[in-house]
C-alpha cells in the first residue's frame, strides 16, 4: 500500500500544481481530528507565501437559479483566457447523519474535463452560512496550488447565506427571471452585499422576463448604498446556454477588481476578512474544547434534559458549563 505524502512533501506537491496532493491536502485541513488539525496548520504555514494573488469570487442564489450552469460557463470563459479556475462548492448535508449529495462534478462535467479547473465539492456539515467551515483554508491551498480564479458556490440564499462575503473579493448574487417576485423574495442584505448581480436564464422564452427582472434590480439599487465607496453594483443578464452574456460578466469581474486595486481596497478588504477569521476561529475552537472537557461532558447531558423540561433557564445552564470549563482549566 502507497502511503500518503504528508508535512514537506505534501505542501511540496500542492506547490508544484499537483492536484492529488491538493485534493489530499483539502481533505487533511477539512478533517476534525486533533492530530489532523496541527498537521494542516503546518502545511498551510509552510505555503501561505503562494497565496494572495487570485481573484477570490463568491457566487450564491436561490435554488434552482441555475449556479452551477452558470459556473462552468464562467469558468470555461475564464480558463479560454489563460486563467486557471478552482471551484469550491459546498453541498447541503443532512443534520441527521451529515451526508451530502456531492454532486457538483456530474452538474460541471464539461468544466471538470478541463486541465486548467479543479473542482472540489465539500459538504456544509450543518455550518451556517452556506460555506464550510474549512473553505477559506481550501481557497488557499488551491491559490497555493497555481489557481488565479477561486470560486466558492455556496449552498443558496438563506438568512444567513452571506457568510461567503466574508472570504470573497467579488460577491456574485444570481437572481431567475422573475421580475418583482424575485425581489420581493430576496433579504436586502444579501442584494447589499452584492457586487455584482446576474440575471440567469435570459434565453428562449424568458428573455423578457430576465430584461423586466434587470430593469427591477437596477431601480432597487439606487435606493441602497453601495457595501465599498470603490466600486458602484452593477446588474447584467447572461445565459449560460448560449453564453450570451458572460464575456459581460467577466468583464465587470476585471472592472472591479482594477477599481479596487487602483483605489487600495483590495487590502483592507481581506485585513478585515482576515480578523474576522480569526475571531471565528477563536469561538468554534473555543466551543470545541468546552464541549470535549470533561467536567462540561459529565454535567452536559442532564443540564439539556433539565433545559428541554423547562427545569433550568437556557443562560443559568449555559453560566455552569461555563464555570465547570473555567475552574477545569485552572485547575
């Protein structure tokens, strides 16, 4: 049995482009194993140097917008231009059993045939937010790997869909030809955060119902302020059947990604990304080690059952979890 390159070796390969090593480095910075975790925190050390100089696309919509479609024409046009295109998608799980369908490399086949794409499906696992919890890491690695395009297609709009903004340069919104239903069904939020805002589907017999659904969102923005004093949304139509459109898009793709660089807010854009990561890390890693102590693990299980019955009050239950944790620690 081969045995897997793991630490220098490892970070090696997914320098040198190769994609094994950067499907098998994904998956180690994707595990929960302790030992696992410090492993993937000295092989994204080693190559965070190679990161930074990709262009980092967000790209969320409802259900059935068609994101996929539109990805691989997208990316198809992109790599046309010399550019090399990673796709992180993130698949809803199962709460009961966290199982994901994983199916993206069936829906992107023609895109998975290119030499210069990766695409790695990864499933949300309960996360909130409609993106892994590992996602950023992932970017990395595949920026490391040689990829100048990252996408991340997150899981579709929801309440709080929008954590992907958090990780992105550019934060793509698709919208159905829909017209005012389509905006009446949107959260604001979500069409503020937006840079860019596309249209699918503007073909065959929903070419007027895309034009009335563009003409509705480009109204809508002039009454919201734009999320960067750099760079005013816009609001384009596309099919990813015909590929009408999409030169459009990448255009206002490279748009904003020169006004950014010309007016420096590119930088602190992913400074205030980057500490909100750290600060995320902080809480999850803060809860992972509460709930694996074993002074919270013994109380744990009758404080729900005395929570659910309605014996306890959800924040005194939480207050002597806590102080278990706190006096454990300094003990």
């Amino acid at each position: 049995m081969t045995r897997r390159p793991s630490g220098p070796a490892l970070s090696d390969g997914v320098a040198a482009g190769d994609r094994r090593a950067l499907a098998r480095a994904i998956t180690l910075v994707e595990s929960t194993r302790a030992d696992h975790r410090a492993l993937a925190e000295a092989l994204l050390a080693r190559l965070m140097a190679r990161t930074g100089r990709a262009r980092r696309i967000g790209i969320t919509g409802v259900p059935g917008v068609g994101k996929s479609t539109f990805i691989e024409a997208f990316g198809r046009h992109a790599i046309a231009r010399g550019h090399k295109v990673a796709v992180l998608a993130v698949d809803p799980s199962s709460r009961r059993g966290g199982g994901s369908i994983l199916g993206d490399k069936t829906r992107m086949e023609l895109l998975a045939r290119e030499p210069s794409a990766f695409i790695r499906p990864s499933p949300a696992s309960g996360t909130l937010g409609g993106v892994a919890r590992r996602t950023r890491e992932a970017g990395l690695l595949c920026e490391a790997a040689g990829f100048d395009v990252v996408i991340v297609e997150t899981v579709g709009v929801g309440q709080s869909e929008t954590a992907v903004a958090d990780m992105v340069d550019l934060f793509l919104l698709l919208l159905q030809p829909g017209g005012g239903d389509e905006l009446q069904g949107l959260k604001r939020g979500i069409v503020e955060l937006a840079d860019l805002l596309v249209v699918t589907k503007a073909d065959g017999d929903f070419v007027r119902a895309a034009g009335r659904t563009l003409a509705d969102f480009k109204k809508a923005l002039t009454l919201l302020r734009p999320e960067s004093p750099h760079w005013t949304p816009r609001v384009l139509a596309c099919s990813a059947l015909t590929g009408e459109g999409i030169d459009e898009v990448w255009a206002a793709v490279e748009d904003h990604r020169a006004a950014m660089d010309k007016a420096g807010g590119l930088a602190p854009r992913r400074a205030e990304q980057a500490r909100r990561w750290l600060w995320s890390e902080i809480s999850d890693s803060l809860v992972e080690r509460l709930r694996a102590h074993p002074d919270v693990k013994a109380r744990l299980a009758a404080l729900e059952k005395d929570v659910a019955a309605g014996r306890t009050a959800p924040g005194a239950a939480a207050g002597e979890l806590l102080l278990a944790f706190q006096k454990g620690k300094r003990g």
